[in-house]
C-alpha cells in the first residue's frame, strides 16, 4: 500500500562511517496483507460500497441517454423553445452522474477518504511490528518488495514478511481469500474496469455537452436555428 511504502523504508539514525556491517531486511507487504482477516474485510466493504456507487453512476447516465434516444426521434417536431428545454434535461441528468462520479470516485473523494479510514489502522499495526523488530533486531532500513517497488533482486535470507506476521498473531500461508469483484452483466470485468470505463464515459459525455454548447453558440452568432445533433 502506497502509505505503508511511504513509511518504509526504516532509516536509522547512524553515523556515515558505520554504514558497513549494518544489518538490513525486506518484507512484502502485500503478502503481510493477504494474511490478514481485518483488511480482507476492509476490502470487502470497499468493493461493496464501489459497486453501489458505479450502479448508481451508470443508471444516471442510462436515464440520460434514453432522454437523449428519445430527443433525437422527436426533435424535429420540437419548437427551438421545446429543444432547449429538452436538451437542458439532458445536460442536468449528466451532470448529476458526472458530479457523482467526481464525489465517490475522484481525487479526495468518498472512495479515498473510506479507504483511508479502513485501511490506515491495518497499515500501522504492520508498521508498529517493523518498528519494533527494527529497534529489538539492530536493522539499519527495511525495504517493501510488494509490486511497484525496484528491488531487481532480493534473497531469501533476509525476508521477514513471515515474522512480521507471527508477531501480528497469524500463521505464515495461512491467507485470506478475497471475493471476485464482478458485477452483474459484466462477467469477468473487475471494479477497477468498471471505474475507469465510468470515468471515460463520464469523459465522453462532457465532450458531447461541450460540442453542444459551441453549436448553440455558433448557431446564435449566425443568426439561425441551433444545429441538428
């Protein structure tokens, strides 16, 4: 996890002269991780709470493409009065999605701030046992080799992913095994596929209101009717 790695690695204050002869050690904190129930179950009610959201997302966002299927066959029966107030009911429905989108899912949003509250307790139980083996054991810097990190080569010998989880009260191989993340309807796409095909939509659609907009604003400048969408 990206506040653990912050966290690591363990730097010791020490004079230069005696770096030689220090002890060092690495752990994966991924693997720490798939040990533990209580982030097992932090995962499990974020994913939840994800899916709620993106359903919700993506019935905003369907409602406004009906109204805009449904404008689009009836728009040139439609006074210019009755296309822009159509076109503005559009335009809010998308909105809303959008604006939910931004609050659940983006920077600082719902989704981050419950990660945070989650998953930090879980992050500095681990990093308390670092600590602590770090002051009792002498080492010098403890490394994270959990994916993302740019450890080329690690040995065996120095890993101490299976101590750092005794001392958390748990059996070394003994993992939690996490639920698939797969929605309904959409066989084999996880939660993360889900956000990020929702924020392209959510994209998409901005672009198509702000192609809109330049239209009506051209249209006016030129005197005629707003162009056909």
């Amino acid at each position: 996890m990206r506040t653990l790695r912050l966290l690591l690695p363990l730097l010791m204050l020490i004079p230069a002269t005696s770096v030689l002869g220090q002890k060092y050690a690495y752990v994966d904190t991924e693997y720490i991780l798939s040990h533990l129930p209580e982030y097992a179950e932090a995962q499990k009610e974020l994913n939840s709470l994800a899916k709620e959201w993106l359903d919700e997302i993506e019935e905003k966002y369907e409602a406004s493409n009906q109204l805009e299927t449904a404008y689009r066959a009836e728009r040139v029966l439609l006074t210019s009065e009755m296309r822009r107030k159509r076109e503005d009911e559009i335009s809010a429905k998308r909105t809303e999605a959008t604006d939910m989108q931004r609050a659940k899912f983006g920077v600082e949003g719902e989704l981050f701030q419950k990660r945070q509250e989650l998953i930090q307790p879980v992050q500095e139980q681990i990093f308390q046992v670092l600590k602590d083996l770090s002051s009792s054991r002498g080492y010098m810097v403890i490394f994270d080799k959990a994916k993302d990190s740019n450890m080329l080569y690690t040995n065996p010998k120095y890993d101490i992913s299976d101590r750092v989880i005794k001392e958390l009260g748990y059996t070394p191989g003994e993992t939690i095994e996490g639920e698939e993340s797969e929605a309904d309807g959409e066989k084999g796409k996880s939660l993360q596929d889900r956000m990020n095909d929702t924020l392209d939509k959510g994209k998409d659609k901005v672009n198509d209101r702000r192609e809109q907009v330049t239209n009506r604003v051209n249209s006016g400048i030129k005197g005629g009717d707003r162009p056909k969408q």
